[in-house]
C-alpha cells in the first residue's frame, strides 16, 4: 500500500486534483467515478477518462486537514477506493 498524497491549497484556491488508476488497473478500466468529500471542502466538475479520476476542490478552513476519496467501479467489475489529504494554509 503506497501512503497517502498530500496537496497543500489555500483556501481561497480553487484547484484540480487526479488520482491516476493505471498501474492499479492492469487493462481493466475506469467505468464510473465518485468523489467523497468531507464538510468544509467543495468539490465540483468531476471527471474521469479510462485510467484517471478528476474533481475541482474550493474553500477550506486554513489549519485544517480533509481526507477526499475517489471510488472507482472498474469495467470488470472492481471497486476501489483511493484517497488525498488537503491541508489548507495561507500561501
């Protein structure tokens, strides 16, 4: 199990964020995409492609840490779930 990215962001940021699925895969793919965000964080326009999971994050209260999880659903039937902490301070 690789350790958890960590992202710092201001939190007046509004910033793109990836999760890259490949080496994970194999030559399976991407079929859905969900992002689970906690309270205090807003998440907009995600998106997936085969390999690879986007969402957009905004606001934050500077100090704090949030956990933001991409689950996947897999063309072959596979669920998976992938996190990245934020920790928002001033830049």
């Amino acid at each position: 199990m690789s350790a958890i990215k960590t992202f710092v962001k201001d939190p007046s940021a509004k910033l793109d964020y990836m999760v890259d699925w490949s080496a994970w895969l194999g030559a399976d793919t991407i079929a859905s995409s969900i992002w689970v965000t906690p309270v205090g964080l807003t998440a907009s326009a995600p998106s997936n492609t085969t390999i690879t999971a986007t969402v957009w994050l905004e606001s934050g209260t500077v100090g704090s840490q949030y956990t933001v999880t991409n689950r996947i659903t897999t063309a072959g039937g596979r669920t998976n779930d992938r996190s990245i902490l934020i920790q928002v301070s001033e830049q």
